[in-house]
C-alpha cells in the first residue's frame, strides 16, 4: 500500500504530538506516535492477557466507556 496505513487523529492532539517530537528529538511525528503507540500497547498487553482484562485496563485509561 503506498504511503502505508492511515489514522485519523484530532488535529489539536496532531499539533502536540509534533511539537512534542521536534522538541524530543524525533525524526518525525510518525516515529514519535509510533513509539507511544508501541509503549501504550506493550503495557496494556502485559496488564493481562484476556480480551476482558485489556478491555477493563481501556476502560480504565479513559479510551472507552
């Protein structure tokens, strides 16, 4: 797929996330969301490993109600 996948974000949290990756050191927003992306999930994953202790863990961060 050219261009690879798409996500759409809110573009107030986009204006952040670059902010936050240029200060940070980042090559782009892209590195910067992938790696809190990948640091989120790790930590979801390892809260348990049935789809009811990620969906309380979710549930818990805020991400769904």
């Amino acid at each position: 797929m050219f261009g690879g996948p798409k996500v759409k974000i809110n573009k107030d949290i986009l204006e952040r996330a670059k902010k936050v990756a240029e200060v940070a050191g980042y090559s782009s927003v892209e590195e910067f969301v992938e790696h809190v992306l990948e640091k989120e999930l790790k930590e979801i994953e390892s809260a348990g490993s049935s789809d009811a202790d990620i969906t309380e863990s979710l549930r818990g961060l805020g991400y769904i109600s």
